[in-house]
C-alpha cells in the first residue's frame, strides 16, 4: 500500500499506530520552530527515512498493514519560496474508509489534543457550513514577537460511526 509520492517503510521499523503517533508528537515537540523541521529531524526523532527525490514537491512512506486494512502514511513537504517545510501523519484504509478504527485508535483524539495544548499550542475547533466538527487547529507562537509559527491541524473521526463518541484521529500534520 503506497499512497502517492509515498514508499513502503520496508527499511523503517515496524510501528503500531500508537507508537508512530507517540514519535509524531515527540517530533513536533522537539521543534523550537518551524525552520528545524527536516528529513533528517524526522529520522533523528521519529526513527523513520523518508526518501525524497531531486526536485519533488513531497516525499513520503508508508507502513505496513495495521491492522484491519489500516496504514499509517508520513509524509514530508521540503519546502520552497512559496511554501514552508511541513510534516503530516494520515491513517488510511484503502479497503474501506469507514472500517472500524480501533487498530489506529491506542492513542486517540483526546491524547493528541492534551499533547499539543501541554506543548503550548492554542486549540481551536473549525466546523463546516451545517456546524459539523471538520478539525482542530493548533497554533503555537513565536515568544518574541508574538507571531504564528506553527499552525498544526488535526482531523478526529469517531471510532465507531457515533455510537460511542469516543474520537480516533485521521490525520495530523503542519498546514502550510
């Protein structure tokens, strides 16, 4: 399973959901600032080489199966004049992108947030036109001078289609 602009993580060790999520959340946590994010800081943290290509516009990996269909994808945007460097972790299912979630869900929505506020972001929810809940957005500023240097968005999806209310996350990673 590849995602686009992705590589199986054949050479990257195996990790549970919960584990690359702790790793994710270390990764983002070890950052001063947006301008350390690197693929070498993604491999020093997080334990995990994203190959990039000359000249592509991202690069990434993905794990193998799981559980349950579901992958994890890491991906990495180097960054350009226009665009700064980024970072995203995605669960996906190609099988069925409504499976349940629970082989992804060790580590779910609540522990992200808690993660993130303790690091000092600032959370805010983002609803849709008809008030449904799309995401989470995390801001962290700069202490000297007060503006935004890292905007982290993070997509929660209930674990079992709304019965339990109980959320998993579906994606995390820098907008840029």
């Amino acid at each position: 399973m590849t995602a686009p602009g992705s590589h199986v993580a054949t050479d990257n060790p195996t990790l549970t959901a919960e584990e690359v999520g702790t790793r994710f959340l270390e990764l983002i946590g070890s950052l001063e600032s947006r301008d350390q994010l690197s693929l070498d800081r993604i491999h020093e943290v997080m334990g995990i080489a994203i190959p990039l290509e000359p000249g592509a516009l991202r690069a990434g990996v993905a794990s193998e199966d799981l559980g349950g269909g579901w992958h994890y994808v890491l991906n990495f945007v180097p960054g350009s004049s226009t665009n700064p460097q980024g970072v995203a972790l995605s669960f996906v299912n190609e099988r069925d992108r409504f499976a349940d979630m629970t082989p992804i869900c060790g580590l779910d929505f609540e522990a992200y947030h808690n993660a993130l506020k303790a690091m000092g972001f600032e959370a805010e929810p983002h609803h849709g036109e008809i008030g449904e809940l799309r995401s989470w957005r995390y801001t962290k500023f700069k202490p000297g001078d007060g503006i935004v240097d890292m905007t982290i968005s993070l997509v929660p999806q209930n674990l079992d289609r709304g019965r339990s209310g109980r959320l998993c996350v579906q994606s995390i990673g820098t907008l840029n």
